[in-house]
C-alpha cells in the first residue's frame, strides 16, 4: 500500500494543512489502516517536493490529533481511531470541568452547562 498525497500548491490552504486533512480523512475512514507505517518525514517531504519541516508540522498536529502516533525510531504509524476519538473526548472534558471549576461553578451547574450543549449539539 502507498500513501496517495496530492498537495496542491496553488491552494489557498498551507501544504502542511492539506496533507494532515487527508492523512487524517484516509486514517478515520480505514483507507489506512491502524498500524500502518508512514514515511520518514524526510522521505514523504522528498516523495511530494516539500520542505521537511512542513512534513514535521503536519505530523506533529496529526500526533496532537491523535491520529498517528511516533515510536521513537521503529517510526510512525496509524493509531487506532476508537482510542485517538476516546483520548479526545477525554482531554475536551477535562478542560472544559476545569474551566468550570475556575470559574467557580459547582458540579450541577457544569453538568447543567454541558448537558445544554449537548442538546444544543445533539438537538432533544
């Protein structure tokens, strides 16, 4: 399996974002698998006629992401999306009861701030 990039450079969207969107799109949607190997930052950056450190960039947000993860020199690969999705859900929590907790609010009053926008989000 090859990863198909195409990076548009007369794109008003950066390279670096172009490529975290569609690494991250064939990531979620199992076109690569979980476990998949990546290439070298260096060696994609070759691959596409990109600068190195726009490769960096866009793994270091697809990291962040939680949709690759880096195993020191073994490589990169695809993480498993349930468990990127579940870390996500986890740290957005967290900030948001944090917040809630400096602003002074107690536990009804961040559980009732939440629930409105889930059924904002959600709907009923």
């Amino acid at each position: 399996m090859t990863l198909k990039i195409a990076v548009d450079a007369g794109s008003a969207v950066a390279p670096f974002e172009q490529l975290r969107a569609q690494i991250s799109e064939r990531a979620r949607s199992g076109e690569l698998p979980v476990g998949y190997r990546l290439p070298t930052v260096r060696g994609l950056a070759e691959e596409l006629g990109l600068a190195a450190n726009t490769v960096a960039k866009a793994y270091r947000a697809l990291e962040a992401d939680g949709v690759i993860e880096t195993r020191g020199r073994h490589g990169t690969f695809v993480a498993a999306a349930e468990d990127a999705a579940a870390r996500e859900l986890a740290a957005a929590a967290r900030v948001f009861a944090e917040r809630a907790h400096r602003l002074g609010a107690d536990r009804e009053a961040a559980r009732a701030a939440a629930g409105d926008a889930l059924r904002a989000v959600y709907g009923d």
